[in-house]
C-alpha cells in the first residue's frame, strides 16, 4: 500500500544543513494503523509531510502509494493526492481550517473539488460524515464557525475534512497532543472505529507511546532522522529491541505502575547537527555503547518481526511489569 | 455552595497552622469582556477550594483545561486576586497582600512555570537570570559571594559552570527547564509551586526533571503544589492529590489512594483515560455515548457540575455534593453516589 524506499530530508541553511530524516524505509500493508513515535527532532513529523509534498527541504528517495511514485509528482498532481488520496490530520485543528468559512463550506470543497460530487451531495455526504466523526448536531456544526466549536469538535470537524474524498491513507500528526486526556480517548476511539469500518490505512504520529500503544497495530520509533526501531506493537512493548525504545518506554510516567517505581529518563540531548553520519547517533546517551557505534552506522538487524538499527541489539525478553 | 474541605483541615484555629501552606475556602473570580459599558461578567475559575500542604510534602492538583488549577496555583503566589478565602503560609496570612509585603514573601514561595523559554528573559545570560532573585532579595551580598551561590545551584540542578555566560535560546529544553527551577530555588524558598513544569518536556528529559525535583525537595526539605494533567507524573512525584473539576475539587486523598481507588466518576473517567504503553488496547469501540462539552465557568451548573457527563448521576445530583470521607479518612470525594472500591475490581 505505501512503500517509502531510502527516503531522506535534507534542509540547508547559511551555515549548515540539518538532515531531518535520514535513510528511512518501511512498508504499510493497507487498513493497517502505524504508529510513529520520537521525541522532539526525530523527523517522524517530516516523514510524512515529505511523502505528500508537504515539506520545505529537500527530499530524496522514493515513496509509492499503490505502486505510484509520489516523489515524483508535480505540485499540482500532489496538491490533488493530497486532497484525494492521502488526508491530512494536524495538531491544531486551526492550521486546517479556515477561520472564515462556515465549517459546510470548507467541507464541501473538498468533495466538490476531488469527487465531483454536486453541492446538494457533497452537503449529504459533509453531514454524515459529521455524525460519523459523532458530532451530535451536524445541521448545527455545518452552519458554524470553526471558533465556535471546542477544541474537540473542531478536530473532529478536521478529521471528517480529512475523510471527504474517500482517501486511501489518512495521516494524523499528533491529532490529540493538544486535547484533554477525556477527549483524546474519544478521537482515538473515533479513529481506530474509522478504521475497522472503512478499512482506510492510517498513519498515527505521537510523541506519547501510551498513544501509539493504545491504537496501532505496528510501530515505527525513530531518533534523531532515522529509525531504531521498527516492530508489531505487542513486540515493542514486550522486548524492545533497540536501547532507545527500552529507556523510552522506561521514562514514560505510568498511573499503573506502582509508585515506587524510579523512572530514569536518558541523560544527554540530540546529537549536534554537525555529527558524523557513519556511527549510531544514539551512542552518546546509550549505556552500551562500544567503540564500533561511534565508527559504523549500526546495521538493519531482525530479530523475529522486529527490525532493529542497532550494533547490539537487546536480545532477552524484558517484562514491564 | 458546598463546603469543599479536605483532610487535616485546621477548623479556623491558628495553632496549628504553623506547618507549610494551608488553603481555606479559597475562590478566584476573573471578570471578562470588561468595557467601557459593561462591567464584564465573572468567570469563576476556583470555587471554595480548602486544602493543606504539611511541610516537605507534595500535593499534586489535576483537572483539564479550565478547571483552574493554574488560576489557584497564580493566585498562591500572588499573581491573580483571592476573592475569598483565606490562604496561609507557615501561620501567616498570606492572601491579598499588598505588592510590597509580598515580595518579602516571594522569597519563600517560587514558581516554575511550563514553558521553560518564555519564562526566561531572552536578554540575560544564564548567570544574570541566576543572579536576579538574590539581587531582589538578598541585596546584601557580595558578588564573590553571588558567584558561589549561582555555581552551587548549577551543580545543584544538575548543569556544568560553563553554561553561566549563554543566552536562554542556546539551550536545550531540559537545561531551560533546570534554569528556571535553579532560579526558584536559589533563595531557599519553603515552598515551590510548579505549573505544568515538564509538561512540555520530551519523556526522556521529562523524567530527568521530575527526578531532580524529587532530589531537591528532598534535600532542602521543600513543599511543593505540582499541577499536571498528566496522572502518571502526578502518581510518580506527589503524596497527595486533589482533583480539580471546573474550579471545585472533587476528590482528595493519599495519591495512591486516590487513583488506586478513585471514588469520584470523574477521577476515573481520568484514569480511564490515561493511557500507558503496557495499558489495553483501544477497541473499535465508542463507550462514551455523546461527546459533551466541558460546562461554562461563567455560569456553572446548579448541583454537581459533573452530572452532565456523569454516567452514575441521578435525581439527587441536582443537589451540589459535599466533600466527604470515603474509604479513608484521608480520602475525600464530593459525590453524592462513589465508587465503592468494591465495584472498581
């Protein structure tokens, strides 16, 4: 379904340049839901805006979306990918909404602009796209503001915009960073539903693992541009297999765990812009690092599912609680 | 309106109110859209909040947004009027002081607020935001004595002496973030009230931060008010918690009582909400029936104001409930209907 082959972003700037994603490849059978997971500077944003044309470096690589080379495409063929085939969800709702158009307008377009659809059906197709995404007054909603909507239905509002067209693959980048915890249950239960019932593929971007735990099916962690681990869900949480996803998992406050619990972070920061390509860029913050992750790039290793960018992977099984 | 009291709550005497904070009956009312012609209508961010930090403690408040836990925590150090109530701080009464008294009392009581960059002034290098609070408050000392105050407390919080002469946009999250608590500690306050402090922290530093915390109340013997909506971080640094729904808090106790065993519906709903990387899988299905807004604060519902998204409420829920006594006598919880513990198993 997607198939993302040796894709790199690279931003240049006056003095240096900055490699954002760096050499990733992964494939996504189709209805499956992929997390991605990183903290702050890891690219797993960039990834994705890059697939759709929606990044400002520049991208090498390729990315197929049923076997059509998306990196290839002109911005006016993306523009339309974009709206049909691949939705769109952020984290502030209001980066996809206009603040001046009634929320029917704005939905409309989409179905009116990449199905062809009459005004008449897009307006049909808007409201019950509206009671899917369980808003309890469409007829109300469509004839709104997005400012007069809370927080949470805007972002329902933009996942229903997202859904217009039918797309294949529905990308959600922090969808409910900025949601209370009560709402944010509501929208991954909304979106895991969308996906059993319309099959439609999903990327779920977080910085929070419990998020991505909850919903996904397979899990991407990423570090730095690249990725350290690639794996099933169930896998990950059970034997992480890059150290990294170990002292992630192990940082995570957990209201279940008792409260004796020490959770001990990972000392240390991203490694500077300026350092070396050839070594793993986790080493520096890693407990085990040898001389060989400061010299080489650590390899792809499977162990079982799991696909691990690691020297020495952790080979025993962990139990979390 | 229901009288929100919480455990080891000092009935109006001032004998014992020597130890830590302790809050009574507190309100904080904002007025908004004040103009020329109106005089704006109240928003009534905290409502008859009472509780007790005891010294060395830490209580955790949690609520979502606009159910005023920042509005209390500024209105603890000052920064937003008490309208009612009293507040006091080792026997003192402390609430609605003049400027000038306060900022006597800034010294004991310190914030760390969320955004570890905007509460740093982008001008001043790292020793100059050190140094303010002891030029404030301790205007007495020498410099070569400042100079060793400001090197002890980066070794304190965990950062190299080199780090003294950059500008707060050349650091890192995590090392903003243990600038601004330095600053808060660095006149040995009593108690320190942290807004949110890691919330915008990734989880490897985030942990490291909390750590420290834990460390310095340890070692400077501190009693902390953290506010988070994150219930892992609360579980991991507080004693105590109280839970904060819409300027009311509905339920307090031991926090691995409280969320243990949550008495109060909307504690759990929190729980339930929570979600953790060992935690169950989100299903495909919708339990929550209708999605409903969070209640106005302008005009809160008569009675409690969770009835609305209450899945236990009844009849008598029109009426506002009490905080009571529930599995505990440390644990409270304003329901007319709790959870019993049996029922959570």
């Amino acid at each position: 379904m997607l198939d993302i082959r040796n894709m790199s972003v690279f931003f240049s700037s006056k003095n240096h340049g900055v490699i954002a994603v760096d050499d990733v490849s992964l494939s996504l059978g189709a209805g499956r839901i992929l997390g991605v997971v990183g903290e702050s500077g890891s690219g797993k944003s960039q990834l994705f805006k890059a697939i759709g044309g929606l990044s400002h470096g520049e991208v090498s690589g390729s990315a197929c979306l049923e076997e059509r080379e998306l990196l290839e495409l002109t911005p006016r063929q993306l523009g339309r990918v974009r709206g049909k085939d691949i939705g769109y969800v952020f984290q502030d709702p209001m980066t996809s909404l206009n603040p001046f158009l009634r929320i029917c307008t704005q939905l409309t377009e989409v179905a009116i602009r990449h199905l062809g659809l009459s005004h008449k059906a897009a307006l049909d197709r808007a409201h019950g796209l509206l009671q899917q995404v369980l808003i309890p007054d469409p007829d109300r909603t469509l004839r709104s503001y997005p400012h007069e909507l809370s927080g949470g239905m805007r972002q329902r509002v933009v996942i229903a915009m997202a859904l217009m067209a039918e797309p294949k693959l529905l990308i959600a980048d922090e969808p409910t960073t900025a949601l209370d915890s009560t709402v944010q249950l509501q929208i991954l239960q909304l979106l895991k539903t969308l996906n059993k019932n319309t099959g439609v593929t999903m990327v779920l971007i977080s910085h929070d693992i419990g998020v991505v735990s909850s919903v996904c099916d397979e899990v991407l962690v990423m570090y730095a541009g690249r990725i350290s681990e690639l794996a099933d869900v169930a896998d990950l949480i059970a034997a992480p297999r890059h150290p990294y996803t170990g002292k992630l998992i192990a940082s995570t406050p957990d209201v279940e765990l008792p409260k004796t619990t020490i959770l001990h972070g990972i000392p240390g920061g991203l490694p500077a812009h300026n350092t070396p390509r050839e070594r793993c860029l986790f080493a520096d913050r890693c407990i085990q690092s040898a001389a060989v992750c400061f010299d080489e790039r650590p390899p792809a290793q499977l162990i079982g599912n799991t696909q691990a960018m690691c020297h020495f992977p952790l080979q025993e099984e962990i139990s979390l609680v | 309106m229901s009288e929100n009291t919480l455990p080891n709550e000092p009935k109006n005497t001032t004998s014992d109110l020597k130890e830590g904070l302790s809050v009574e009956n507190v309100s904080v009312t904002y007025m908004t859209g004040r103009s020329l012609l109106s005089s704006g209508s109240p928003v009534r961010a905290v409502r008859n909040a009472s509780f007790t930090v005891p010294e060395g403690h830490t209580l955790g408040i949690v609520g979502e947004s606009g159910c005023g836990k920042s509005a209390l925590a500024r209105a603890l150090v000052g920064l937003a009027p008490v309208s009612a109530g009293r507040v006091f701080w080792r026997g003192q009464q402390i609430s609605n002081l003049a400027e000038k008294e306060f900022r006597e009392l800034r010294k004991n009581i310190q914030m760390v607020f969320q955004d570890p960059y905007s509460s740093l002034n982008p001008k001043l290098k790292v020793f100059d935001v050190l140094a303010e609070p002891l030029r404030t408050h301790m205007p007495d000392l020498s410099k070569a004595e400042m100079a060793v105050l400001i090197s002890d407390i980066l070794e304190t919080v965990g950062l190299q002496a080199d780090i003294m002469d950059r500008f707060s946009h050349e650091l890192s999250g995590g090392q903003a973030q243990r600038i601004g608590i330095g600053r808060s500690v660095i006149t040995q306050p009593g108690l320190l009230i942290c807004d949110e402090s890691v919330s915008a922290l990734d989880v490897s530093v985030q942990a490291t931060i909390l750590n420290l915390l834990k460390s310095l109340q340890a070692d400077l013997d501190l009693s902390m008010i953290f506010i988070s909506h994150d219930l892992g971080v609360i579980k991991y640094i507080a004693d105590t918690v109280a839970v904060l729904y819409l300027g009311q808090i509905v339920e307090s106790g031991p926090v691995e009582d409280v969320l243990g065993n949550p008495s109060h519906p909307y504690t759990q709903l929190l729980l339930r909400s929570s979600l953790s990387p060992g935690g169950e899988p989100i299903t495909a299905t919708i339990d929550d029936a209708a999605p409903v807004d969070l209640p106005s604060n302008t005009a809160p519902p008569e009675g409690c104001a969770f009835r609305a998204r209450c899945t236990r409420a009844k009849e008598d829920c029109i009426s506002s409930p009490e905080l009571r006594p529930t599995s505990s006598q440390m644990h409270h919880a304003a329901c007319h209907f709790p959870i019993l513990s049996e029922e959570t198993n």
